[in-house]
C-alpha cells in the first residue's frame, strides 16, 4: 500500500467565480465525497503537482489534512487538466474507511519477455490496462504484475490466470483477457495473371492482321492510278478542264439556235435552204 500525504484547505465559496479566482492565485479547487458529506477543498498546485509525481502511475490512498488539524483518508477519484495549459482545473477525491472494503482500480504493468515475441514473431497486446478488485484499504496493491515469459503466440492470460494477492478479491469477469501474444496477419499482394485470347480472338487477330491475297493486289493497282480529285488529276469543273457540254463558254452544239451551220466538206454540194425547191 502506497499512502500519501496532502495539506488542504477547507473553502465555504463554490461557483465558477470563487473557483477562476483560486485557480488565478496559484490554487486548485477540491471536492472530496464520502459518509461525512460534501466538503469543499483548496489545494496548492505545487504540492498537487509533487504528489502527482509520486503516484507516478499507481494506485495510492491520499491522506489529506486541513487547517483544524483533522485528517481523511481518500483516493483521487476524478482529475481535470486544462489541455491549452496543462494547468489542473479541478479534482475529485473519494473518501474511504480504513476498516471497510473499497472496489477500485488498479493498473497493469506487464514484466517478462515473452516466448511468442522472441520465436514465434508475435506481438504483445494488453486488453485491459486496469484490473477492479475489492479490499480493505490496507491490501490495497499499487500495481498487478502480470509475466508473460511463458506465453506463446496465439495464446492468452485472463483474469482467472492472474496470480493471487493476499486480502484481494477480483472482481472483473474470470474470462476477462488481460494480455494476448497474436501474431500480425500478412497480406499477400494478388499477382496480376496475362491474358491470353481465346481461339477464336486469335483467328480474327491474324485474319485482321494480314491482308487477302485479291485486296493486296486491289491495293497495288489502287496505288498506280491515282484517285479522282486526287493531286495532279483534274476533277470535273476544275481551273483548265475540258468544259462540259452545256457549260458557258463551251462550244454550242450542231444544229442548235444561234449556231452557225457547220461548214460543207471540200467539194460537196451546199445544202438547199428548207421550203425551197
């Protein structure tokens, strides 16, 4: 059993006010409950902050004493820090009778170096950081010891495994599990297999693949004769085409109006106008 000492003073003001004026001159407001009442604390910040030190972890009973010299036995039951500041806002004491059992919790500290981590490649994991048991103030432990020299990966210590403590009295679930030596789960990357065509793909990749005898030669002749509109031959209607018949500028044909009657042959007989005889 670990017992510590802390000096306090007894307050009559509570409320948000008193306490952000006790907190600006250096001092930490206080409640401790128990059969005796409600009592309002102040406690120095210094010498809250040795304590703390001492606890370092462990359980420990804290026999606090005001000014009138009366002395109470207690645990710290709830403390508060602000996060900004790290400065204690406020704590929680619980009174307790040294001749009545109290339930509380104590922490876990793991010893040993276990089987499972050296040769089986495991991993300790705790499952509970704290144990709840029941005793008299006298018996009560700082810390429960738990070795794991002897576990074995994929194995685990439950509360029933615990060692026993003279005038303490578990009182989480047997089957509770405090410790467990597992071993990590490798997750293999899948490897990508190469897809390989069907038959019938394969056919019509080779067939598309390599041109028909009648289209290569199509496309051979193709490339001697260039195509129309292709560069080099005029299209129809192009600059320095033949005109088409009917189009301006283009040669009327025989026997049509306006057009001079076409010239008789070398030595032939002129044609007789139409209506004479």
């Amino acid at each position: 059993m670990k017992l510590l000492k802390l000096p306090v003073q007894s307050r009559d003001k509570s409320g948000r006010g008193p306490a952000r004026r006790l907190r600006a001159s250096g001092q930490i407001p206080a409640v401790i409950y128990g059969k005796s009442g409600v009592r309002h604390l102040t406690v120095k910040e210094p010498e809250f902050r040795l304590l703390m030190r001492a606890v370092a972890g462990t359980t420990a009973l804290v026999e606090i004493s005001d000014q009138s010299g009366v002395a109470t036995l207690s645990l710290l039951q709830e403390i508060q820090r602000d996060a900004r500041t790290d400065h204690f806002v406020h704590i929680d004491l619980r009174e307790v009778s040294a001749n009545e059992p109290m339930r509380v919790g104590v922490p876990v500290r793991v010893t040993g170096e276990s089987v499972g981590v050296k040769l089986e490649s495991g991993i300790i994991e705790i499952s509970r950081h704290e144990i709840f048991v029941k005793c008299l103030p006298k018996d009560l432990p700082d810390i429960i010891m738990v070795d794991v020299t002897e576990l074995h990966a994929g194995h685990s210590i439950h509360v029933s495994d615990l060692k026993p403590i003279p005038g303490i009295t578990f009182i989480d679930h047997a089957e509770e599990v405090v410790v467990a030596c597992v071993v990590p789960k490798v997750e293999e990357e899948p490897v990508a297999a190469e897809a390989v065509p069907a038959e019938g793909e394969a056919a019509a990749t080779a067939e598309g693949a390599a041109p028909a005898e009648g289209e290569a030669a199509k496309a051979g002749d193709a490339k001697g004769a260039p195509a129309a509109g292709a560069k080099g031959a005029p299209a129809a209607g192009a600059k320095g085409a033949a005109p088409a018949a009917g189009a301006k500028g283009a040669a009327p044909a025989a026997g049509a109006k306006g057009a001079p009657a076409a010239a008789p042959a070398k030595g032939a007989a002129p044609a007789k106008p139409a209506g004479k005889k």
